[in-house]
C-alpha cells in the first residue's frame, strides 16, 4: 500500500512491515497502524510513522545504543499480548524528543516501545522504575 509520510514523502509500504500497537500510544490513542522506516542511511535513528496520518511520525531510537546500563523486566502480560516466545523476536525503541541543538535531544526511557518484529506486535510500557524519565539526554550518556 502507498502512505503519505511526514519525512519520506509518498512511500509503498509492504503488509509484512505494518506494526499493530492495540492500544495506541498515549495521546494517541486513535493511532494503531504504524510502519518502521529508517531516518537516514547508517543512522541510528528512525521514524515510527503512522500508516493513517501523514503528519504523525515518532523519531525512534533503540536506547541500548545510548544507554549500556538500560534495563527492565517485560511482564508475564505484556510478553502474552505481543506474542512473544522469544528474546530474539523483540526489539526496543525509544521516542526521541528532538530539541533545536540536535545534541540536547532526548530519549524517554519511562515508555519504551516493545516490538515483536517477527508478529508485527508493538505496544508501549510505562516503567515505575524511578531511574528512568521521559527525557534522558542522549547524547551526553553516550559522551560516558
């Protein structure tokens, strides 16, 4: 199918690349189609676009990259509703808050994005883990 994208312009987008979050994301809650596409070539960033509204696109990043120490525990319930039976089938993202200096953008690190890339299944979990936040600077963790 052809989309409208907010950086891409006019895209084909196979069925097998569309990822279904059920529960939208928050403030977002309508938004449950969503395609992957890279930002730029050899970029660690990409852009998590909505399949139905054009002007809706999350820049993306997988925070391991950022943030060696990252970590959570992905409830018994949550692994259930995305189908997961295998770590190898999951990847995680972070939304990416990017600020007028590239260099001060940040990556919320309380609501990662889990994907099961091999069902096309995401949903976003909110953490209770007080040592993360909605805007940890990426770049300066990964100065460390």
């Amino acid at each position: 199918m052809d989309i409208r994208t907010k950086y891409h312009g006019e895209i084909h987008v196979n069925s097998k690349d569309v990822i279904k979050i059920e529960q939208g994301i928050p403030g977002f809650p309508e938004e449950k189609s969503f395609t992957l596409l890279q930002l730029e070539q050899d970029s660690p960033f990409s852009i998590l676009q909505s399949m139905q509204t054009p002007d809706l696109g999350f820049v993306v990043v997988n925070p391991f990259l950022f943030f060696k120490e990252y970590e959570f525990d992905l409830g018994e319930a949550d692994k259930e509703k995305l189908c997961i039976s295998s770590e190898e089938d999951v990847q995680v993202l972070s939304i990416v808050t990017l600020k007028d200096h590239f260099s001060h953008s940040t990556a919320n690190l309380q609501a990662p994005l889990v994907l099961n890339t091999t069902k096309g299944l995401a949903k976003q979990i909110i953490l209770s883990d007080p040592r993360y936040k909605t805007k940890h600077q990426l770049f300066a963790a990964s100065a460390k």
